[in-house]
C-alpha cells in the first residue's frame, strides 16, 4: 500500500467518524473554552543534563549510564 492510498484511507476513515458524530444527539453539552488555545510555558524548559539526573536519581538501578530492568518472559 503506498503512502497515498494510506491517507485516502485515513481521510474516508475520519470523514466517516465525522459523520456519525454529527448524526449523535447530545443532551448535555461539556467542555472548557479558553482564550488562548495555547499554553505559554511559565519558565524556561530545564537543561537535558539537569533532566537526565533527576530520572537517574529516581531509578532503581543504574549501571553506566543505563537503567538495570527485569526481563520478563511471557
């Protein structure tokens, strides 16, 4: 399948769903409405070395950089 049949696809999958959502009857109607329908970050985002320490001081077991995991078999 080629990427363009994938996203004629894709397309009728959705205008369908689209379709059958306009088709429901809501009773009650819910939802949030903001100003901004973007969040502004509040500070800047942390270093990736900063980053990196934190979830290697949260893990159970490091060796070398790199987390120790349990395999499990199914």
């Amino acid at each position: 399948m080629t990427n363009e049949e994938i996203l004629k696809q894709a397309k009728k999958i959705m205008d369908e769903f689209v379709a059958a959502l306009d088709k429901v009857k809501v009773k009650e109607k819910f939802g949030a409405q903001r100003e901004d329908q973007v969040r502004t970050p509040e500070k800047e985002c942390p270093d990736s070395t900063e980053f990196r320490k934190r979830i290697f001081k949260n893990a159970p077991k490091i060796k070398d950089d790199y987390f120790i995991m349990e395999k499990k078999e199914w």
